[in-house]
C-alpha cells in the first residue's frame, strides 16, 4: 500500500520543517524517500501537514475511568454517539465511552494515545478496554507511589532488588513508564491521612514521598527506559504547592540520564502551580515554575490547562478528590487499590465567573507562554480533570492568539485572572510549528519514541494529520475562530499509511499497537527479586501471583520494547 | 491425573483464584479449597445427561434442531422484533459480554442484567451520591472493624470471611481474627450473626430507619429509646465502633438493597459511611452474588456509557431505570421478544414479568436446564465459563482476574462468545438481504 501526500505546509519540528511545501510518501506503513509504484495521492495544497498527534496523559480508558462514567450518567445523557457509518455508538461528554473516545481523537489528527495512571491490579481492565480504543496507538503507565515491594528495598536499601522489582511490575502489567501519583500520600489515605511535605514518614513503611521519588528515578534511568519517570507530585490542587512542585523536581537534578532526555516529566504542571495559603489570597505561581524550568535541563511538564467546563475529576490521588468532595459536597468514589494506590473520583463544576477557577484557566495558558522551550511544556488538559480532551482545539487557538486571550480576559472569565495571574501582559504567541512541538514532537520526544512517532522523516510510522488551514491565509492571531475550527476535525487522518479520518469522517477503524516496556535485568537478581515477591503475594495480596500478571491475550496487538538491562545486578 | 492449581472458581461474587482442580479421564475428582457452594459448582461437571443439542419448541413438544438452524432462529427473532431484550450476563466472561453489547446495539435492543433484580439499586445510589470504597486485599491487611448487613456470608460467599474479612493476618493485622471486629446487622439471627461480636437485628423494612438513627448520632442528634427494633444503647454503642476503629468496611447485600427503600437505602448507607470518614477510614462493597454481575456493568459502562439497562432502539445508548430495565419493560409488556443468556428471569422475575416472557418470542443460552430453558421457545446449551472456557470475570471489589479452563466441553459445545458470534454474523448477513 503506498500513498502520496503532495504539496501540503508541511510543519515537522523534529526534522527541522518550519512550513515548506513538501511531499510525504508512505509505503508499507512507514515513511520512506521514494514510493514504487502505482499510489493514491492526496492533494494537500492550501492545506496544513504534521505528524499524527501523540497524547502523552489522558485518562480516557482504565478502572476509575469506568468508575467515572458509572457514576455520572448524567455526563452519558449529555452528549450521544449513534451507531452510524458502521461505527460503535457510545456516549459522554466530560468521559466519552471507549469507542467514541478512540473516534474523537482520530478525528482530530491524534495516532498515539497514553493513559496515564494504571493500578496495576487493575491492568488487566485497562487492557481490556484499551482493546474496545480503536485506530489510536496506545500505552498505560503503572503507578508505583504506594508500591509495597518499592517501599521495602527503599527502605531496605536495595537498589538492585528494587530496579528488577520494578522491571517485574511493567513486565506483569504490559506498561510503558513509571509513574508516579502524590508519593507516600495514596499509602497513608489507606489510613485517611496523607502526605503533605516531601519529607513526610509513609506510616508503616519508613520511607518518605522524596525516596520513592529519588529512587524511582534512579532506577528508571538504570532500566534505560524510555520516557523519564512521570511524576503527579504531593500537594496537587492545594494553595501554595509550588514550594513542594520544585523541592520535589530538584529531586531529581542530578539524575543521570540513561537517554539524554529529562529525567523527570512533571505531569499538570497547572494543578501544581499555585501560590498563596489560603483560597482567598491564591494566586499563580506559573512564574516561579517558568523561571526553575527555563534555567534547567531536567524537567519537562504538560499544561493541565483548564478549559472551564463541567467535568468528572479522576487521579491516582485519593486523598486530593476526598479533599476535592469536601469543598464541592458533590458525589465522590474511592477505589484505593491493595499494596499499590488509591484513585479517587469526583465531578467538579468549573466556573468562568469563579475566579479560582479564572487564575486556573489562566496558569495553564500562562506556563505554555512562559517556558521558552515548547519542547519543556506540552499541551495537555489531564483529561478529563482539567477539561475534555475535545478542547484542544480551543487551547491552541489560545496560544496562537494573544487577542483571543485578551478576549476571554475581558469578556469571559472573572476579573480575579487578571490580578491573580500574569496572563494579561503576556503577548507571545504560539507558531504552527510550536504547536506542532506541543501536540505531538514534543510528546514523542518526551517519551522516548520520536524514532517512530512525532515526526515525518524516513522510517517513522505513516502517521499523518492534514488540517483544512492554509497558513499563507490564515493569521492566526486574528483568524481565532478558524483556527479553532480548523484542529477540531481533519481534513485527513493517516495511519500506518491508511486513510483513517476523510473530511471529518471516520473510514476505517484499525486496531492500534499497544507499547510497553521490558527491560530484563540479571538473570539471578531476578529470581531472588521473584523470592520475594513470591512470599509478599500470599501474604498480603488478595490474588495469586500466577493470576496477577496480564495474559497475552489481552493486548489485541502489543509491541513489546524490550531493553538490555542486564548490568543491573 | 491433571492437577490444575491457582483456578478461578465461577460462582460467587468472591471470585477465589485458589482452588486446586484434580481432573481424571475428564471426570472431576476434587476441588480443594472451594466451599461447599464452589464445590458444587466443580463437581456438578460430571452429572451425566448434559444437554448438548439446541431444543426447540413446536406443536407437540421440544425437539432437537442443529447449532446452525438455532442460530438462524435467534438472529431472525432479534431482526423481526421491534425492541428485543437481552437478558442476563452474569454468569458468562466479558468476552462474551462484549459481543452481546455488540449484538443488542446492532438489533437495535435493550441490553440488561440482573442488577435490576439484585444490586441495580446500589448502582442508582453511587449514581446519587458516590462510592467510597477499597479493594479486598486493603480489608485483609488493614480492617478492624467490618460489619455485614443484609448479608449472610456464611452461606451466600462462604469464604469471603476467611478469605478477607474476620480471620486472615494482614500487614496491620497480624494476629488475625483477635484484630478484628465484626458487626452483623440482619432481619434475623443468621449463622454469620452467631459469630459475630455484635448482632443487631433491626425490624423486617426498617433498615432506613437505623441507618438514620446512625447519621443523627454521628452527626450530634438524637434518636428515641428503640430505633428499628434495636435499642438506643446498642445502637449507639455499635457507632462507637465505627467512629474509633482505624479502618472500618460496611459489606451489604440484597437483604438491604431489596429491602423497602431500596436505593434509598444504598443512598444513606454511602452517606453514613461517607460521614465516617471525618471521622476515620470507612469504606463499603456490596456483595454481589453472580460471579461475573460486576464484569457486565464495567464492559457496558465502558463502551456504552452505562452500567445496566442501556436501550439501543434509538441508534444510541440511552439509559433510565425503571423504564429502560428488564423488569418494568416485561410486566409492561413494551418488548417484544427476550433473549436469556446465563440467567434465570423464569425463576427470580416477578409473576406479571414472567407472564408475558411466557407469550413472546424467546430463546435462551444457558449450560443447565432450568425453568428459563423451560419457558423460552428455544434453548442452546453452551460449554460451561470458567471451567470449559476461560475468560475475564470481575471480583465484587472489581478486581479483574482471567479464568482458567480446565477441561474440554463435551463435543458440539460452543462457548456463549462463539454461539454470539455466530448469531451477530447472521443477524448481519439477514439485515443485509441474505
Ligand atoms: S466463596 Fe464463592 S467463589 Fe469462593 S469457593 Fe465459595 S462459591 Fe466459589
Ligand atoms: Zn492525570
């Protein structure tokens, strides 16, 4: 199958494409230099050509992902998908049903999916559902802030058992990246309690939220894996958090990268950027993180920008949504998960004439204006907890247009953004090759895929997204609306070289590869490691071991990255 | 002799993954470690006189047709009726599950499961006011306090107490049962209630009533002298508990979801336990009875939207129990066709329910004979999940564990999965003119 795509703006930051008219050609999936024979060629000219968006953090598929949608049917009944063109039905706005979810993205221009916080009893379900996202490549991180086993070499001091322990887990639970939700706190909620400060005991562990940090990363770098840990840091959410939001990245400073990239991803850097210590003196501390950000090489972040909408919060972190329903009086799940994490669940109203919600909205747009390097600050909305994913177009109209801003300034949110944030003098504005950094090389490059992801040159998958914007028409700064509209729906989605999306309609639905990571340490370190493992199971664990890890018969199509990691021993 | 260790029992809601299956020249010998009810379950493999012919109903009884033309019986049911209903899923995999969704939103249908008649009132109260709850493993190693009410363990999940709750050590229990406490509240003195430490046996229909007396107590009212039945003392002795134990866990069953109140009741039930948790760590998990009745909600949540009782006739799902959930649907007579599989609607639906499945097209898929098989007009026995064919079933607490297959179905059996499969394909070829 060969396919050519002619004349497009092309806009392919990791290859150094800034707008040149360019032709693509996809053979057997990939890019290549030449194609053979006969082809279908697409005409792009007048048209907008990047890499296939690749979403590095969003909850659309997992255990407390359904949980969500189980408690709201109301977010169900609000918007409807019916079965038409061959497609699945499905429903919800805030938390669309899994079929629906893998459209939506596709329509978009997205080809590579992440959802980011798998407990890893509960793989097999994020599994299993990530089976019913169509077209989307996809990935699941497994979290490890409460681990058991880790908490125990932490604390025993055994680095070795602990990597080969961790090897194990992504190994068990078919997962991609170490991450990492409120360290030390989702253990202590197994009691109600939490941990506010980075050096806060884990009550009946005797580690604190700064080892398992440090130690996860240390180990992540010797298991050369390829994304750097993905951090969720104590505090989320609460006044004044941006001292622990820095203590916790300067954590990780000296880190030794195994793959000259960060060494630790701050995920919703919006949510961890607050200042102020109460709610009626709180203010955006985006600059303060800008500035930490801006003058280091370690540390790369995503927005979590705020889209003030009406949406179902969902973390890993289960001591912040009990905190969250305490300010809301609004229906709230708990789900802690044994010997590993606690998600909570809760709807939450954003409000554009609230103006906590207003410096919010403000911070997200604030830290993408001031991080120099868009490379350091992906887009991202932590759907949905920031807001729907479907939003993205909106966010990027924000970004290239400082006039929109003002608009939303103005016009839109409470005036508190004004006086809470700097959003206001900030006239930088976003080209179409940052927002190509933004949305998808920045993310293939941050997780350590940008041989196969997040860009056009040979040998990358055939993964294409064409939007119906001409840029010699188009001013972004004024034309706003047609921006919006014009990342909303493709003209094209290509994947593996298949037309997946034409004009906004889904034509083929494709099952995509799901990725994760084995890195196979010493042979012996591993079978002591197992040892104990094996006695922890039975203890403790309300399933065997030999029920725990996931079958193969669950990822429909999975793409093992198997890493030699044999000098950890 | 094979020996296959670590095998998922499917029977109850506790979903043991530690039963030793001995098999012997396809004959099962023992099943260690099953309760009497897992046991059953294993043993009943080798009961002679299996159905392995799909049964059909004509003038003058049953006879026997092929797996072929009962599928085409099926797929031409589903394709001529307006609004079919799909009923059951409970006792089947979420692979199985899944092509049923699949099928009832190609048919244009309702899909349905037995939370209407068992837990679809908790579903409606966490739709009220949330969930707060925690998986099994964390009640092992951390509760000090776990109370049952409308829930006879002993003998519905026979050893989710020594699994889970009363005896096993756990990291912050190591001595055990002599760490823990356990509250029974029930309509009558069960067998779990005679080993309880605390027995408080509340009025037949006044659960509300008591979960109220908790509430005003905890929250600084006061209650009458005898609230339910149960003396103030006790009452308010039993909430000392809950508000000084470290971790706390409310298990329920249907002896307060379909007890008068229903969902109300589930409502406060979260609610008090919602108001516990100012006070210290409180959680809850209904004891779901069918093996797989929580696989069914999360599979139909996920790719619809909602947990039970989702309508397709529309092209989308809609969802609105009460008037979308099988029960009211039967007795109003609004479907016109049912489709059973892997449940019993003939022996746990109400009369009027009964009486008009008993009039309209219907067919079942089900390994057993029971009254369902009975009543419908065709029957297509299946190989047995869990034992036959392996699969994903979902725990009470959702913990998703696969189940083995330990031995082969009888020759001509098909798994419930592949007899959907076929009747989606030939639903599909009818709808395109075949
Ligand atoms: S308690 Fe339930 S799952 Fe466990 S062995 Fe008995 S019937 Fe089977
Ligand atoms: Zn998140």
């Amino acid at each position: 199958m060969e396919l050519e795509i002619k004349n497009g703006v092309v806009f392919d930051p990791l290859n150094k494409v800034d707008g040149e008219k360019k032709d693509i050609l996809i053979r057997d999936g990939r890019i290549v230099e030449k194609l053979k024979g006969k082809h279908d060629v697409i005409d792009a000219s007048g048209k907008l050509v990047m890499p296939g968006g690749v979403e590095i953090h969003s909850h659309f598929a997992g255990g407390k992902e359904t949980a969500g949608r189980m408690l709201r049917p109301e977010d169900g009944a609000r918007t409807v998908y019916p079965k038409r063109n061959g497609l699945r039905s499905g429903s919800g706005y805030s938390m669309p049903s899994s079929f629906t979810a893998g459209y939506l993205y596709a329509q978009m221009g997205y080809t590579m999916c992440n959802t980011p916080a798998m407990p890893p009893l509960f793989a097999r379900h994020t599994h299993e559902e990530l089976g019913d996202v169509p077209i989307v490549d996809k990935s699941a991180y497994p979290t490890f802030d409460g681990n058991w086993f880790v908490m125990r070499y932490l604390k025993e001091g055994d680095p070795d058992k602990l990597a080969a322990c961790v090897a194990w887990f992504l190994r068990a639970t078919k997962g991609l990246v170490i991450k990492i939700v409120n360290p030390g706190g989702t253990e202590n909620w197994g009691w109600g309690k939490n941990a506010v400060g980075i050096d806060d005991p884990v009550i009946g562990f005797d580690v604190t939220p700064a080892q398992i940090v440090k130690g996860l990363a240390e180990v992540n770098e010797r298991l050369k894996l390829p994304h750097s840990i993905h951090l969720h840091p104590n505090n989320l959410g609460k006044p004044g958090n941006i001292e622990t939001t820095v203590e916790t990245l300067e954590l990780c400073r000296e880190v030794k990268s195994a793959n000259a990239r960060q060494t630790v991803y701050l995920t919703h850097a919006q949510f961890h950027s607050f200042g102020g210590d109460s709610w009626k003196n709180f203010e955006s501390k985006a600059d303060e993180l800008a500035k930490y950000i801006n003058r280091c090489d370690h540390v790369v972040c995503d927005t979590g920008n705020v889209t003030l909408d009406e949406t179902t919060t969902m973390t890993s972190d289960g001591p912040m949504e009990y905190f969250l329903h305490n300010l809301t009086h609004l229906k709230w799940v708990n789900k802690d998960v044994e010997l590993e994490t606690a998600p909570g669940i809760t709807p939450f109203i954003y409000s554009r004439k609230n103006p906590v919600h207003s410096v919010q909205w403000a911070i997200g747009l604030e830290l993408a204006l001031l991080i120099d390097d868009p490379f350091k600050v992906l887009l991202a909305t932590d759907h949905p907890n920031g807001g729907p994913f479907t939003r993205y177009p909106r966010i990027i109209a924000w970004l290239m247009s400082e006039p929109y801003r003002r608009y939303y300034m103005e016009e839109r949110v409470h005036k508190g953004a004004q006086k809470g944030s700097s959003l206001a003098t900030l006239d930088r504005e976003y080209t179409f090759s940052d927002i190509a950094v933004v949305t998808r090389a920045g993310q293939a490059k941050a997780l350590g895929l940008s041989e196969l992801k997040g860009h056009l040159g040979v040998g990358a998958h055939g993964d294409v997204a064409i939007y119906d914007i001409d840029p010699a028409q188009v001013d972004p700064s004024k034309d706003f609306k047609a921006v919006e509209k014009g990342f909303a729906k493709t003209a094209y989605t290509i994947k593996d070289g298949e037309i997946i999306v034409k004009d906004g309609l889904i034509r083929a639905t494709p099952q995509g590869r799901t990725y994760w990571a084995n890195p196979v340490v010493d042979h012996e370190l591993d079978r002591e490691m197992l040892k104990d493992v094996e006695q922890y199971f039975k203890k403790y664990y309300s399933v065997n071991l030999a029920n725990y890890p996931v079958q193969k018969e669950y990822l429909k199509r999975g793409r093992e990255i198997q890493i030699d990691a044999r000098d950890v021993k | 002799m094979e020996i296959h260790t670590d095998v998922i029992c499917p029977f109850c809601g506790t979903l043991c993954d530690d039963i030793e299956v001995h098999v012997e020249n396809g004959r099962v010998m023992e099943a260690l470690n099953a309760c009497k009810l897992g046991n059953a379950k294993f043993m009943s493999m080798n009961k002679k006189n299996r159905h392995i012919v799909p049964m059909v109903r004509g003038e003058d009884g049953f006879t026997e047709t092929t797996i072929e033309d009962a599928v085409e019986r099926v797929a031409r049911m589903l394709v001529d009726a307006k609004k079919p209903l799909l009923y059951g899923w409970a006792t089947t995999e979420c692979e199985a599950q899944s092509v049923g969704i699949e099928l009832a939103e190609e048919v244009g249908g309702v899909i349905d499961s037995c939370a209407s008649v068992c837990h679809g009132p908790s579903v409606l109260a966490i739709q009220d006011v949330g969930f707060p709850s925690v998986t099994l493993g964390e009640v092992k190693n951390r509760a000090d306090l776990d109370i049952y009410w409308g829930s006879n363990p002993m003998h519905a999940h026979p050893r989710h107490m020594s699994r889970y709750s009363r005896y096993p050590r756990g990291y912050f229990r190591e001595r055990g049962q002599q760490d823990r406490t356990v509250i029974v509240i029930d309509v009558r003195r069960t067998d779990t209630a005679g080993i309880a430490d605390k027995f408080l046996q509340v009025s037949p229909g006044d659960d509300y009533e008591l979960v109220n007396a908790f509430r005003t107590l905890l929250n600084g009212g006061d209650i009458p002298d005898e609230v339910a039945g149960i003396a103030k003392k006790d009452i308010a002795s039993a909430l000392e508990l809950m508000k000084t134990c470290q971790f706390g866990m409310l298990f329920f069953g249907v002896g307060l979801t379909m007890s008068p109140g229903k969902h109300r009741n589930i409502d406060n039930a979260i609610s008090l336990v919602v108001d516990l948790n100012k006070y210290t760590k409180f959680n809850l998990i209904p004891m779901r009875g069918h093996y797989n009745v929580t696989g069914f909600s999360e599979v139909l949540t996920w790719q619809s939207g909602f947990p039970f009782g989702v309508d397709y006739t529309r092209g989308y799902p809609q969802y609105n129990p009460g008037e979308t959930t099988s029960v009211e649907l039967l007795s109003r007579g609004e479907v016109d066709a049912v489709f059973v599989v892997g449940s019993d609607p003939a022996a746990n639906f109400p009369k009027k329910a009964v009486e008009h499945l008993a009039k309209i097209p219907s067919a079942v898929i089900e390994p057993h004979e029971t009254p369902t098989t009975y009543l419908c007009d065709l029957n297509i026995p299946s190989a047995i999940a869990g034992i036959e064919v392996e699969g994903t079933a979902y725990r009470m607490d959702n913990v998703p564990i696969r189940m083995r297959k330990i031995m082969d179905a009888p020759a001509g059996l098909y798994s419930d999965r592949e007899i959907l499969e076929m009747i989606l394909l030939k639903v599909r070829e009818i709808k395109n003119g075949a």
